[in-house]
C-alpha cells in the first residue's frame, strides 16, 4: 500500500469495522497473515506466537480501551522494561563503543553487566494460608 493511499485504506477499514464488524475482523486477520508470511521464514512462528498473544490480550479485554491499555503497557514493558529493547540497544552501544577503542575489556565488562542475556521473568505464586 502506498504512502499516499494511507487515508483511504483507513476510511475504508473503519467503515468495514462499522458496517460489518465480521467482515472486518477477517480483513484484519488476512492482513496480518500477509504482513506475517513476509517476514523471513525463521521468524514468522515467533511473529504469530506473538499476535497470539495479542489476541488474547484483546479477548481478555472487558472494552477496547482496556485492550489499548493493556496491549500499550504490554508495549512499553518490552522497550523499557528489564531485558528490553532500550538495554539492548545498550548494550550494543558498549559493545561498538569497546571495538572502536580498542578495549576488549570494555566489551567483557558490557556483556557481564548486560541483563539482556536473561530474558525469562519467575512469576511467583500465590501462597497459601
């Protein structure tokens, strides 16, 4: 879709998700398998583990709002929350910043602080009284 088509395409979906909500929600699903399939092959099952998530997400939801919300804070714990994009984004930069100085130090003492290696959270529960 072009650039310059942007807000024709979107008139046209919000006036399917109007008029016909089911209608809609296949076209939503179709675009996303399209938008998934050209991804290379060895990422496409991580990206529908990921909508999955998405879904359920929305499904669970009581509103769209609180989707929004959800799926919003879902997102920002991904970028700034621990093991997230920006501490990668981090971590890489030590690790240039090493190799352009010089100082394999530097790289050894990035990669040993970098919490990025562990991405998996311990969910406790709930104990028993």
């Amino acid at each position: 879709m072009p650039a310059e088509n942007f807000e024709q395409w979107f008139e046209e979906l919000s006036r399917l998700a109007q008029e016909d909500p089911e209608a809609f929600e296949a076209r939503r699903r179709a675009l996303i398998e399209e938008t998934i399939s050209q991804a290379p092959e060895e990422r496409q099952d991580r990206l529908r583990r990921f909508q999955w998530r998405i879904d359920m997400e929305r499904k669970r939801a009581k509103t769209p709002l609180g989707a929004c919300i959800k799926l919003n804070d879902m997102l920002m714990e991904m970028v700034y929350g621990e093991g997230g994009f920006l501490e990668a984004v981090n971590t890489l930069r030590g690790i240039v910043e090493g190799l352009e100085k010089g100082k394999v130090e530097q790289i050894e003492e990035t990669l040993a602080s970098s919490p990025v290696k562990d991405s998996a959270r311990i969910i406790p529960f709930p104990s028993r009284k």
